[in-house]
C-alpha cells in the first residue's frame, strides 16, 4: 500500500518455528501441553483467588495480576504458533495488522510482568518492615490505584514504541522471528532507524533500572530488618514470601537479556541459533539427521521458553504467600 511515498505490505512471511517432519509432531506435542499446562494453572489461579473469601487481601489481588497477564500473553503468541506448525515455511502468512497487535501486546505483557512485580515487592516491604501499617497503607483503594498504575506504564511507552515502528515503509516482506515483536516491525524497514533505536533504549533502560532499583532496594531494606530482628517467624516468613518473588524477578531478567542479546547482536544469535535444518540437509547420514533434528527441536523449545519459564514457579508463589 502506498501512502505519502511510503509502502507497506498488507501480508507479511513470518519464519514461525522452524521444524523438520521428524520434529513437528513432537514439538506440537509439547508447546501444546506447555500451552495447556499454562492455561490451566494461571486461570486455576485466578478462580482460586476469585472464589476464596479468605484470599480477597492486598498481596493477593496484587498476585492475580501475574497468571492474568502470563495467560494472556501466552494466548496472544503460542495458539498461532501451533497453527502455523504443519504449514510449509513459504506459504506461512501474517497480516501487518495482526503483526503489529502482536508485537504491541507482547511487549506490553512483558513490560507489565515487571510493573507488577515491583508493586509486589513494595507489598511485601510494607508487610515485613511496617507490618503495624499494612492494613491502612494497603488499602483497597491503594490496590486499584496500584494495579492500573502497573498496566499504565506499559501500555502508553509501548504503544508510542510500536507506533514509531508501524510509521516505518517497508523494503522487507519477510519476519525472521517465529513470532512478531518490536524488533520484527522495525527490521521489515530499510529507513533510519535512529529514532526507533534511540527510545527503544531509553524506554528499556528506564524500565530495567527502575524495576531493578525498586526491588533491589525493597529486598535490602527487608534484609536489613531480618538481620536486625530477633524473631524466627518474622524471618521465615520473609524468606518464604521474597524467595519465590526473587526467583520469579531473576528470570525475567534473564528471559528480557536474552530476548536483547537475540535482536541486538544478529551474528551471536545466528551462531547459537542457526537452523540447524539445512545443515541435516547438507548430511546423508541417518544418524547426523536425527542429531539435527533434536537440535531444531530443542532450539525452537528454547526460543519459547525465555517467555514462560515462570508460570511454575508462580504457581508456587501462591503457596507461601501469607
């Protein structure tokens, strides 16, 4: 479509996962119980906390937040991949329109995972350091107003995020990704990306040092009072609460490096990503060929996991909150 000198394609190729015959079932068998295995648990979550009166607290409604936007990010990526699995990789199709839903709702899923686990993190600082306090500083009204402050500032510098990147002409047809991000919208563009660069970082960068800053000093100032105190429960029931949470923040952060390492340095993702399919092509050998399909396998696997490794540890999380 031409519009102002500009062009975009209205139908975009997109790489989807790359799998051999031998590898497709298997790994549709297994996103589709990952898939599975994340629906069920984040919305048996959800209704747990829904139906139990006992559970309608502050840290409670403020956890809901986590497999609601866990389930709804993983709606939004793994059902189109589990479509595209048995369609040969050149006739896989995407609109632009639904290419650049995607990326925006990841994003703002990603970004929203941080945002809510900093307000957690201040829950748990409040329940541990001014305990005395929580029930009038945690208020209902104080949940609401934190809970729409996390889905805020993600969806707003997200929006202007994609927005600058959908404003982009196209000389590229083709999403090198097995799903659309940011990074896919603007790389179908052979435009000055310095604009996009340039609030792609310090939109990262403020996002990261400020949720890496909140928690970090939430967690010193809960160490603090745990090494000054004398008492056994309090200290339990600190390491319980804020272990699980830590665990929860550490992988995220190694899932967004990852993501950026992928995307920033194209050459180091193609080594450890290369498809690992024209290689088998290149053998004759049996036994090269089921080795190269493994790998194709469990490189697929890999690229998806970065975004769902911590529903488990989430549904633990739910178990020692108190």
């Amino acid at each position: 479509m031409m519009e102002n000198g500009t062009y975009r394609f209205q139908i975009l190729k997109i790489e989807g996962l790359k799998v051999t015959q031998q590898t497709a079932y298997p790994v549709f068998i297994l996103l589709f119980l990952l898939y599975t295995f994340i629906m069920l648990s984040n919305l048996g979550l959800i209704a747990l906390i829904a139906l139990e009166k006992t559970l309608h607290k502050p840290m409670y409604l403020i956890f809901c937040n986590l497999p609601l936007n866990d389930a709804l990010g993983a709606s939004i990526v793994l059902p189109a991949l589990l479509k595209d699995m048995f369609i040969p990789e050149s006739e896989r199709r995407i609109s632009f329109a639904a290419c650049a839903i995607q990326a925006y709702t990841v994003h703002t899923f990603s970004t929203t995972a941080h945002s809510i686990l900093m307000i957690m993190a201040f829950d748990r600082y409040v329940a541990i350091c001014n305990p005395l306090r929580y029930n009038s500083i945690m208020t209902n009204r104080m949940v609401v107003k934190l809970t729409a402050l996390a889905w805020l500032v993600a969806i707003v510098p997200v929006g202007i995020m994609v927005g600058l990147s959908v404003r982009l002409s196209h000389c590229i047809s083709a999403v090198s990704n097995p799903f659309c991000d940011n990074a896919s919208l603007f790389k179908l563009s052979c435009e000055d990306l310095t604009v996009n660069n340039i609030f792609g970082l310090f939109s990262s960068v403020v996002c990261w040092s400020s949720s890496i800053a909140c928690v970090g000093l939430t967690y010193l100032k809960i160490a603090i009072v745990c090494i000054s105190s004398r008492n056994s429960v309090l200290k339990s029931k600190a390491m319980k609460t804020c272990s699980t949470h830590l665990s929860v923040y550490l992988i995220l952060l190694g899932c967004g490096v990852t993501s950026i390492i992928l995307h920033r340095f194209p050459a180091y993702a193609e080594v450890c990503f290369k498809s690992p399919i024209s290689s088998c092509r290149m053998q004759d050998a049996e036994l090269f060929d089921v080795t190269c399909d493994f790998q194709a396998m469990a490189n697929t696997i890999l690229k998806l996991f970065n975004y769902h490794c911590e529903c488990e540890i989430r549904c633990a999380t739910l178990t020692v909150l108190n």
